[in-house]
C-alpha cells in the first residue's frame, strides 16, 4: 500500500475536518417544513373553575333563646313560627322548613310588659307554596295551664325558660303632668338625633303617638314612636322615628335620658313602614334586654329583635318580610 506524503496527510485531515464542521452545523439549523405543510397548534384548555356556590350568611339568631319565634296568629290558640335560624337569610318562597323541631316543645306566652301563661305547640305544618303569597309556617296551640292560650292579649312566645318578662309600662295610664313631661322629653330626644336629612320636614313639630317605659336593674328604659307630618293634601308625608333611650338612675333618680337606639323612615303617609314594639322580655342565657318589633309596609310584614348587647343597643336579627 502506496505511503502517503505529509503534504497529503495534510490535505486529508483538513478536509475532514470542514465535512464535519458542515454536518454539526447542519444539524444545529431548524428544518424548515416541506412545501404545503401546516403545523398545527394544539389548544390547551385549561381546567374548568370550580363551581361557586353562593352559602347563605351566618343566622344571627341565638340560640340560647331557643328554636323559633312565636307570633299571636289570628286566632288566640294559633301562632306564626319564624325558625331563627333561617329568618335572616332564606327566601320564603324556596326556604324549607323543619317544623318538626318546634313540635310538643312548651311556649312561655308574653303580652307587653308581663307574662301571661304557657302553652304546648300542637299540630304544625309548612306553609302552602304560593307565586303571591310567601309565609312561615303555622302551628296550633294546646293550653298548658288554664285559660292561658285562650287570652288574646299574648303576642309573642319563646320556648319554656328561654325569657323572662320585664315590666312595661305605658305613659298613657301616667297621671297627665307626668304624661307630659315624658312627652316633652321624648321630643327633646327626638329632635337632637343624627340623620336628620329630609329637608320638608325640619322645622317641623315632633308628636308622640305612643310611649313606654320600663326598668332593668339600675337603667331605666324608655321606648317611644314618634312622628313628623307634612300636611299637603295632594301629597301628604310622614316621617316616622323608633327611639330607644335610656338613662342611670343609679347617680341621681333625676338623670335624663340620652338617645340609645334609633330607626327614622319616610314616605307617604298612606304606605311609609312602622315600627312597633310588640313585647319586651330578657332574652337567653345572659338574659340580655330585648325589644321585639314589627314592621309592616308595602313589602308585608317582618319582625326584629333589638337587643342591648354590653353598653349598647342594636339590632341584632331581623326576618325577611312575609305576606301577600
């Protein structure tokens, strides 16, 4: 075999080493794709978002003052339940009811300002289902002692032990002066309360429509509603206040009272909503003092329990109106 010279060693190894400079450079470039061809882009869908589901808020019910509220119905031995637990937040027309729970359970029955007897829940049922009509369901009552659910002077029950009366006394059976004098009070009140917006009415004189007052340990409390009226004949308005004050008798038997709770509401005075109290008891375990109010207005009917909860008064739960 023929001895290559080094001149050709030389070429040899040179060219070599360009072949494969240009193979390693050839593989480092993009192929670029045939004529006529497409690439396709693959989609990427991403994961579905998990289903929200909106949850009701939290009942503000307590309870410590037992399963549901219990209005006077119609007749003296039926009475509306209000389940606390889904007042303040279900709609009545979807809302399902577990009457079962407040069935054979024993009732302490309440008038303004006293006890009036006990009484067992007898037969409940659901309400019907109504496209105008929304209601909580009704129950029948058994008299426990006597002549206790036949008195037609009861307007609202809890379960046996989960209240206590506290005395609430009307300023209406006050000798005059007395009278008066709480009245001019509650005027006073009135006009230096907050909010104070409704340009038609100031000015104006305050009337007191009703008043009570009532006494836990060392407060006294007083409970009115009072009203503004513009009297124009094509268009006559009303402004409405629920006033809650209250005061220490514990410095001096002759302290006045300071505003503690307020609601003012407007409108025509042939629809704007009121506000009465229609029982005041010590509610729960801590036996707090509440007022129990309705409200009536064009939306139909709704209860609330305003409570002094510490040092001040709120309110603490409220129902969704009902009616037709």
């Amino acid at each position: 075999m023929p001895q290559l010279g080094l001149g050709q060693v030389s070429r040899v190894r040179t060219a070599v080493a360009s072949v494969l400079a240009l193979w390693l450079s050839a593989g480092c470039e993009r192929t670029e794709p045939a004529p006529g061809r497409k690439d396709t882009a693959v989609t990427v869908v991403p994961p579905p978002d998990s289903a929200v589901v909106q949850l009701p808020p939290p009942s503000t019910w307590d309870s410590s003052a037992g399963p549901a509220l219990f209005v006077a119905g119609q007749a003296p031995t039926e009475a509306t339940v209000i389940i606390g637990t889904h007042a303040d937040s279900a709609a009545l027309d979807t809302a399902r009811f577990d009457v079962a729970q407040v069935r054979a359970i024993e009732l302490d029955l309440f008038a303004p300002g006293r006890r009036v007897g006990s009484a067992r829940v007898g037969a409940a049922a659901s309400p019907p289902r109504s496209d105008s009509c929304a209601t909580w369901p009704r129950v029948t009552l058994i008299a426990a002692t006597p002549d206790t659910a036949s008195r037609p002077s009861w307007t609202v029950g809890f379960q046996i032990g989960h209240a206590a009366e506290v005395a609430l006394d009307s300023i209406e059976g006050l000798p005059s002066a007395d009278s008066s004098r709480v009245a001019a009070e509650i005027a006073r009140i009135a006009s230096a309360l907050p909010g104070d917006t409704a340009a038609s009415f100031r000015g104006l004189p305050f009337v007191v429509i009703k008043a009570w007052r009532a006494r836990v340990q060392n407060r006294q409390i007083l409970l009115a509603i009072v009203v503004r009226n513009v009297n124009q004949e094509a268009n006559p308005r009303q402004e409405r206040l629920f006033l809650v004050a209250e005061r220490d008798t514990t410095p001096s038997p002759a302290a006045r009272y300071t505003p503690a709770y307020h609601e003012r509401v407007t409108g025509l005075e042939e629809t704007v909503e009121t506000t009465d109290p229609i029982a005041m008891v010590l509610l729960g375990t801590e036996r707090r003092p509440t007022i129990v109010v309705t409200r009536d207005g064009p939306m139909g009917a709704a209860y609330a329990l305003i409570e002094r909860v510490g040092r001040h008064w709120q309110r603490r739960w409220t129902t969704v109106y009902s009616g037709c």
